[in-house]
C-alpha cells in the first residue's frame, strides 16, 4: 500500500515537471504549488497521528497475544486483558489507566508493555505516542531531581496536550526518587482537567522489581505443597504486594502517596518462571527467528540457565532474560 502511494507522489512530481517546461510562469507557479500541497498531503498522510487511523485498540489482538505469546502468568494475563479492555472501551474515563507491574527479573514486564502498546498503536513501541522512561537513564542523580522534576512535568503535559491518548512507562520505578514520583502523582488522580489539559484518556504503566520477593515466596509455597501455579489468585498477592512495596524503606518507589490515595487502579504479579515456562520461551524465540522449534535446543538451554532456591530448582533466576543470547550460542 506505502509503495502505490509512493508511485502516485512520483507521478504527481513527474506530472510537475513536464507542465514546467510547456507552459509559461504563472502555470509554472501553479504547478508547482499545486505540486507541494499534494506532497505535503502525501506526506501528512504517511506521518503518525493522535487519531483512529493510527491509535486503535485490538483486543483480539490483545487477547491472543497474551495467550500465545506470555507464558506463566496467568494472573497478569488476566488482569491487564481487563484493566486495558475496561479502560479503552470507555468513551469517558474518569481517571488515566494506572498499571504497576511488580516481578522477578525477566518474568516479563517489559515485554507486557510492549504486547499492549502494540496492540493500541499501530507503530507500537515506536510510536511518537509512548514514552518511556528509565529511572537510572534518564534520572540517574538523586540530587537533581528539582530538575528533573519540572523537566518531566513538562514533557508528560506537553505530550499529553499533543494527544491525550499517550502512553508513559516508567520503568525501574523502584530506584526513582520518591519526590520524582510525587511530582506525577496529579496527573494520575481524578480531575478534569489540570491547566487546561485532560489526561484521562492517557495511560500510566509501573515497572518494578519491588514485592517480587513476596510474590516468590507465595510461588515457592505453592510448589512446596505440590500445589499447581494456576491455582495462585491475585487475592492471594495484591495486598501482600502494596503492603511490602509500601512498607519497604529501601525502595523509594511506593513510599509515596500513589498507594494510600489508591492512584495505582491495578498491581499487576508476575511469578518467577520455571523450567517448562523457559523452554516456552525458548522456542518462541526460534519462531520469532524464522526457525523450525528445536526441542533438544530448546531444553539445552533452560537446562544450562541457574534455578532457585539452591535445594528445589523451582525457578530461573534471570527468568526468559538471557535465553536470546544463549540460543545464539548453541545455534
Ligand atoms: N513470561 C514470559 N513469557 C514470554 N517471554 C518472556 C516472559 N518473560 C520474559 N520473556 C522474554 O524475556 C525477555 C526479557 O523479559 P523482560 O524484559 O520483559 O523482563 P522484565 O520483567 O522487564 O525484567 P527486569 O525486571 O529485569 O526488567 C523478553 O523480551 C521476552 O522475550
Ligand atoms: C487485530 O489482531 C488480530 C490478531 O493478531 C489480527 O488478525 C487483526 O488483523 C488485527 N486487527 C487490526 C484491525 O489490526
Ligand atoms: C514528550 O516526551 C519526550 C520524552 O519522551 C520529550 O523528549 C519531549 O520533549 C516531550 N514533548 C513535549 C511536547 O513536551
Ligand atoms: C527500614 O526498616 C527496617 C525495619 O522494617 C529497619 O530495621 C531499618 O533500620 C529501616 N531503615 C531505614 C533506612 O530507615
Ligand atoms: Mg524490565
């Protein structure tokens, strides 16, 4: 489709010229005007915009990508299919849509991102629409964080004002300084508008590594009672979650008011994954690659990655992380 469009331009410019050298200047002029708005048009036309055309939310897409393509988390599969379903389908939120995904390293939060900002916008994490900011990237000096107060105050306002159907990720959020997080704390609330602007419509995501402790210890009970994972319930972690994340004092992250004012409207668990959820992703990634899944390959590698605790083996320790690089090494 990009390259029929492209021909058309081609043609309109080739047209152009030709009528340049037949008729006389006021043509000429015309022509080329005529010529330039045509290609601003094209142009306009291929350029990424806050509408429909380019900001569509796919919950098939949603749904089977959740499915298919995360493993072991049923809980946060659940969760986000809902909040993200319940939150685009309303004409009128009241609030922005605030997600706090809380896990073990590589269990999949950044990756959960990615699957929803892909099925909203159509260019997905490219999209001029998302935003993400890493706390030690682009906050890296607690002691400048007036600075980079007013700075992402600013940016989220001007973002928004751009297209009210923005998306912020705020990973690392646990080594953010809590004046940092504070200083968002107004656009996450229930007002109308702040200044003029209404961020209703936008949407909030938390990344952390804050409560994921808690979140393995319920995981590791479970297996310790010969209990199946599917049978974790979020009642069974929400609160345990916003308490320790809360009550952790070495964690900037929730000491703020975004829990006791209820900010955050989901805390999304991911469990820490085993060996059979590895090989998953290990043969997700040879498909990703255009291989044939190898199931030899595929439990070469979850066998080579470190599992804990020491005596039960229970869990990967750097979740589906290294599996890209590891592939590469045996294939
Ligand atoms: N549950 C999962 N299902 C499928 N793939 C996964 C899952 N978890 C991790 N992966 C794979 O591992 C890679 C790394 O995961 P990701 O970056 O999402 O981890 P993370 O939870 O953000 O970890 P960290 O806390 O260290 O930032 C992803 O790109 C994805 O390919
Ligand atoms: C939504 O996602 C499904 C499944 O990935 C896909 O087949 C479909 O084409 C998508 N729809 C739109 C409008 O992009
Ligand atoms: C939007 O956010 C980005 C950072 O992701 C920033 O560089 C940019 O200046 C912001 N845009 C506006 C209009 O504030
Ligand atoms: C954090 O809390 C623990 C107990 O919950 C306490 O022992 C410790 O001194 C506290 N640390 C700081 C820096 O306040
Ligand atoms: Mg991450």
């Amino acid at each position: 489709m990009k390259t029929s469009h492209l021909y058309l331009f081609l043609h309109v410019l080739l047209a152009g010229g030709v009528s340049v050298r037949a008729f006389d200047p006021v043509t000429t002029t015309v022509a080329i005007g005529v010529g330039a708005t045509l290609g601003r048009m094209i142009l306009n036309y291929f350029r990424e915009s806050c509408d429909s055309k380019w900001i569509a939310f796919n919950l098939t897409g949603l749904e089977t990508d959740l499915e298919n393509k995360l493993f072991g988390q049923h809980i946060a599969s659940r969760i986000i299919l809902k909040a993200v379903s319940g939150f685009m389908g309303n004409e009128n939120p009241k609030k922005p849509l605030v997600l706090s995904l809380h896990g073990w390293t590589g269990t999949g939060k950044n990756f959960v991102s990615k699957l929803i900002a892909e099925n909203i916008y159509k260019e997905g994490m490219d999209s001029s629409f998302v935003h993400v900011f890493t706390s030690t990237l682009h906050f890296p000096h607690p002691s400048q964080y007036l600075t980079y107060k007013s700075q992402l105050q600013q940016w989220i306002k001007g973002n928004v004002s751009n297209c009210e159907r923005s998306m912020f990720i705020f990973d690392e959020m646990d080594k953010m300084h809590p004046g940092l997080i504070d200083s968002i704390k107004p656009y996450l609330d229930y007002y109308d508008k702040l200044d003029g602007v209404s961020y209703r419509k936008s949407i909030f995501i938390f990344l952390s590594n804050a409560g994921g402790d808690r979140i393995i210890q319920t995981a590791l009970d479970f297996w310790n009672a010969g209990r199946n994972r599917n049978e974790i319930e979020l009642k069974d972690l929400e609160t345990l979650i916003s308490l320790s994340v809360f009550n952790d004092n070495q964690s900037g992250f929730f000491h703020t008011s975004l829990i006791d004012k209820n900010l955050v409207d989901f805390f999304v668990p991911f469990l820490p994954l085993e060996y059979q959820h590895v090989v998953q992703c290990a043969l997700s990634e040879m498909k990703v690659r255009g291989h044939e899944p190898d199931f030899e390959v595929a439990h070469k590698v979850a066998k080579d990655l470190v599992y804990f605790p020491k005596s039960e083996r229970a869990f990967s320790v750097k979740g589906c992380k290294t599996i890209e690089s590891k592939l590469d090494y045996y294939t």
